[in-house]
C-alpha cells in the first residue's frame, strides 16, 4: 500500500504522547487501531488532500461553517442566533431510491423475488461484483485537492446498551456540520471506540476532486450523474457517492439508523424502525409512551412536538423520526432516540401546525432549500406573508413573488436541529435505558375509505397492519405526489434486508421465550377527505390529541371491548368515545369512520396482488392468514 503525507488537523492526545504533524495515516497513532486502518483505506483509495479528524466542540463546529460561508456553500442569518442557509445544486434535493442498493451475496438475502419478472418495490439490490465494478468507477481519487473529514460518532446516548457507533468519512464540511446536529460526535465517542466497540464504517464523497472542470452551481459540489448509495450489511459498510444532500449524505440517518441498523436489530433480536416517539400525560399524571410509523412528510414531526387542543393534557417529544427498541428483562418494549436532532421538512411547518418545531429552530440551526427574505430570515409555504416591505428570494436565489409560477421554497426543503432545543423534549430522552412502549400506531395519507383511528385484534394483526400500509407519495424522495403506494411500516425504502424475512422477525417478538409485554398496535389516518369538496373531514394538527387519547385509554383498558366495537378491519372506537367537546359540528364523525365494503374489498385484492407479486413465497403464512380473514369480514 502506498503511503499519502497528509496533515492530520486534529488530534486526540488520549491516544497519542506524539505530536501528528505531517506523517503517513497508514499507522495513525493518533486513532484507534480499528478506526486508523479504516481511514487509512479510505485515503489510499480517495486521495484527499489533508485530512481533519472531527472533535466536536463548538469552536470547530464554528470554524467549519465559517469556512463554507467563505467559500458561498452556506449564508449566515442575522434574523437568529447561529443559523444557516445552504442552497443546494437543484439535481440534488431528496433521497435518490433508484440509485440506493442493498449489496449481499444473494438477491433474496435483500429483497424478495418478484412473480412475473415485475420489478421489486422493496429495494434495490446489487451483486457484490457490480458494486464492487461501480466503487471502482467513481471511489479512486475522488477527494482529490479536498479535505477529508472523519466524523465518530453515536446512534443513542454514548452509554445507553442500545447505542451503535460509526465512523464516517466524507470531504462535505456541511455534512460534518449537520452531523454534528444529528449525532453525537466528540471525545465520549471516541473513547468507546478505544476499548474496541464495534462501529459501523461510513464513507462518503460529493464526487468533485479538485480543480474543477465546470463552475458548481450553488456553489454545492456533487455528482448527481455517478449517485450510488450503497450498504453492506454483512459487513457493516456504507459507502454513499455523488450527493451531498440529506439522507444520501448524512449516513448516520436513513442510511445507519434504519437499513443498517434493521439488519443488526434483526441479528441481535431488537427493532429498529421508522417511528417518532413521544410520551402522553393525562390530566390525572398517567404517562404513556407511543412509537408511530408514517412515511415521510406525513406529519411525523408535528405529531411528535404536538400541542394538544385537550384541556389537562400533555405530550413530549422523545424522537420525530426514528425509533430503536428492545424487550428489557421484565418484557417491557424499550425505545431509544438514536438520533440527536430534528432534520424536518420546512413546507407546511408554521405557529399553527407546529409552534414548538418553530422554537426550535429559532437558533442553532441549519436550513437548506428554503426561502429567504429579505431582512437575514428565512420563509417557505404555509408561513404567514412576511411584514410590509419585506422581499422574498427564493431557493433558487432569485428574486419571489406571492403567486409566482414555482414555490418560494423547495417541496423538500429542511431544517437541521439540535433536538435538545425542542421546549417539550422529553425528560427521559436520553435515558439510557429507553422508554417504555405501550402502543404502536401505524398511518398514512389515504383519502378515502381508511377510518380516522383503529385498534389491530392482536398482535398478528398488527404486523398485518404494518405490512398492509398504503400512502400518497411524498416529495421526500423523487416519486410525484398523490399516487398511493405500498409503504409497509413506513419502511419502504428502508428496509435493510428481506422483507419477508422482516415480517417474521417483528412476528417473532410474539413467540419469544422470555416473558413479553407486547404493545397494542393502532392505524390512524388524519388525512381522510370529503369526496365532493375534496377538503379534509379531520382537523388535524392539536386535535389529534383527541385520537391519542382513546389509544391512551385503550391501552389501559379493562376489557376488551372498552370504548370500542369490532368492525371488518379491528377495533374501532365506540360512538361517543371519541372526545368531540369543543369541536363544533363541522366535524362529520360518520363520515370519518364509514368503513365501505367495496373500497375494503378492493382494499384485500390490492393487498393480495401486492403480496403475491411483490413478497411471494416469503410471506409468512400467518400473514397470509390474516388477510384471508380480511378478505372472509369484508365479503357481501
């Protein structure tokens, strides 16, 4: 192997007597001997210029967004405290799915075989020989005249036993910045890399060397003609090019936390999932904690810092995004927030449908593809008009006007934020331990036919349920909205192995041999509409307490049919069950519980096309069981 003098800009003296200075990275003294051969591989093979070892602390954090704002990437704002404003190149603003793949030895140990030659919708896999061809394309050399960074870091509080660690590589700084809002990163986490935890290895390049042979736009490097978004979950590998954007670039996110991470979840006996978390209080002092999976840009934000409308009651935030939980010695299901921040889609987020996210990215905070106005603040649709004499630019940098042809803000524009800030985090956020789950609500956007909240029979039924997932398509990846896809678990794009496979495994927590207290398992939908206005039949918003209130209470029931009767598709709550006291008579209850026979029998042969072709000889047969008895309930 050759040996690359570099400048290694950071050290860490608890692992080094010795000064770093100029000196070959293929024997990094300063590193742990596992994290120094990775990052001496990746040198060797992209042949940066320098390399900068991330500590963390606020004055490097400091220096580095000082340095972006030198070079045009990033724009300080006056309006707040410590904000930013990145525009990116416009062929880089979402999650690439057609260009992300799962690498394993065999197809089937990713995604299920397709019936009939149909493309598979449960993600994309790729040889070991065509990804290894594909790194050999774009990987050599790709830092060239770049600094690469390296970033340790922890999924979870440092100590938690439900903590994983990586270390990425990357020659982004905004990606060293955003990392060091969605993880945690510093000493902590390099002295548990130290005493030899296993750490996932991360590496990541916007695939533009320098000098460069065409002008950038935005000044935001990337290769969005060479993107590949790759995970080796055999070996724990993720090696990420050509974006410099969200989860295609921030690996500890989708990327580690989900494909990952399922994986290790489904190797070590855990789930890791795509769920908010947040604990509910009643007016009496009761608490209870929900985990809710709904696809992305469907409300998970604003149900996880939601402000309940209900006199007395109370919500916290623990997570918005992302859930990992694990059965503790009494049974109980455990969650942690492995993230360290919020990385919310901006449009549509205001003081009406989310007050505390906006006190929380009042400062500290990272917004990119968003508007700008005029006095140093940024704007996106659903805002109220900036005041008089205020101008708009938007994420193009250019010149808006209300009613212009384009949004003012990207669809998929986001903020970056430190989930410390949130006004109602949880108090047991970073518990070691986890918090403890009593329900798990799946939903998603579905005008018609699917009830406002329902309770799954057991828990066959609710895997059932999760698997059965459908919803309009988001702008958070490339699809086109209002198309109703197959999401299950809102893990569609994520899942890091067979789903088949997936499904048995969350089938399993009901067999294991330890004692067991499973969480009841929900389905709501707040996006139910009015076929002849086409205006939406639920408020939404604060009023979903309202709907957390009857889990609440149905999880602490008594008797099976408490506050709910059985319908063809679970339980659904009683008439009056539902707290309607303040809401006026606008709301048509009726309307948001009809349950149709024929959209529900159309329903079951959706989902049975759907898993025939899609799952195939994978399916568990408890799963095809149950929607057998789907299809028995909703026969005339």
């Amino acid at each position: 192997m050759s040996c690359l003098l570099i400048g290694v800009l950071k050290r860490w003296d608890a692992f080094s007597p010795a000064a770093v200075g100029i000196r070959s990275l293929a024997t990094v003294p300063s590193l742990p001997t596992a994290v120094a051969e990775f990052v001496s591989s990746a040198v060797t093979e992209c042949q940066p210029a320098k390399v900068h070892v991330v500590t963390g602390t606020p004055e490097e954090t400091a220096d580095i967004l000082a340095g972006m704002e030198n070079e045009g990437m990033v724009k300080k704002l006056p309006k707040y405290v410590n904000c930013w404003l990145a525009r990116t190149d416009p062929k880089d603003v979402a999650r690439v799915e057609s260009k992300t793949v799962i690498v394993t030895r065999q197809q089937r140990d990713t995604i299920p075989i397709p019936s009939n030659g149909a493309k598979s919708q449960l993600g994309n896999w790729m040889s070991e020989s065509d990804f290894q061809k594909a790194k050999e394309e774009r990987f050599p050399a790709c830092m060239t005249g770049r600094t690469m960074y390296v970033i340790p870091f922890s999924m979870g509080p440092v100590n938690s036993p439900l903590a994983k660690f990586g270390v990425q590589v990357t020659d982004s700084p905004y990606v060293v910045a955003s990392m060091g809002v969605m993880t945690r990163t510093g000493m902590p986490v390099m002295e548990k890399l130290a005493q030899g935890v296993e750490f996932v290895r991360c590496q990541h390049s916007v695939g533009k060397p320098l000098p460069l042979k065409a002008p950038l736009v935005n000044q935001w490097p990337c290769n969005p003609e060479k993107v590949l978004i790759s995970h080796l979950p055999d070996t724990r590998q993720i090696l990420s090019f050509g974006s410099g954007y969200g989860g295609n670039s921030l690996l500890g996110k989708k990327c580690f936390a989900l494909r990952i991470a399922s994986r290790i979840a489904k190797d070590e006996g855990w789930l890791a999932e795509h769920m908010l978390i947040l604990g509910i209080t009643n007016p009496q002092g009761v608490k209870r904690y929900i985990a809710a999976a709904f696809p992305s840009a469907c409300g998970k934000t604003n149900l996880a810092m939601m402000k309940p409308s209900l006199p007395g009651w109370k919500v916290e935030c623990v997570g918005d995004d992302i859930a990992w939980m694990k059965f503790d010695s009494q049974g109980k299901l455990r969650a942690i927030n492995p993230e360290n921040g919020f990385f919310g889609v901006a449009p549509g987020t205001s003081l009406k449908t989310n007050p505390h996210a906006m006190d929380t990215i009042s400062k500290n905070t990272i917004f990119t593809n968003v508007g700008e106005t005029s006095d140093g603040g940024v704007w996106w649709e659903g805002l109220e008009p900036p005041s008089p004499g205020v101008t708009l630019t938007d994420w193009h940098g250019k010149s808006w006007k209300p009613g212009a042809a384009t949004p003012c803000a990207h669809p998929n524009s986001r903020f970056c934020a430190p989930a410390a800030q949130c006004p109602i985090i949880d108090p047991l956020w970073e518990s070691d331990e986890g918090v403890p789950i009593d329900a798990i609500v799946f939903g998603g956007r579905r005008p018609e036919g699917v009830p406002l909240v329902y309770e799954a029979f057991n828990w066959r039924h609710g895997v059932f349920v999760g698997a059965a997932m459908r919803s309009e398509a988001t702008a958070a990846a490339e699809h086109k909205g209002k198309v109703v896809m197959h999401d299950p678990f809102a893990m569609r794009p994520f899942f890091g192995y067979n789903f088949g496979d997936y499904l048995a495994h969350w089938l399993s927590m009901e067999t294991r041999k330890k004692p067991t207290q499973l969480p009841k398992i929900f389905h709501v939908n707040w996006f139910r509409k009015d076929p002849q206005t086409n205006s939406f039949l639920w408020p939404g918003f604060g009023e979903n307490a309202r709907v957390l209130e009857w889990i609440f209470r149905r999880c602490g029931r008594t008797s099976e049919d408490e506050a709910a009767k059985k319908s063809i598709i679970g339980w659904v709550p009683q008439e009056g069950a539902i707290n309607t006291q303040g809401l006026g008579g606008k709301v048509d209850m009726g309307a948001l519980f009809h349950l149709p026979k024929s959209f529900w029998q159309k329903e079951a042969q959706e989902l049975q096309d759907y898993f025939s072709q899609q799952v195939g000889t994978d399916l568990p047969e408890q799963v095809g069981r149950e929607l057998r008895a789907l299809e028995e309930r909703v026969r005339d």
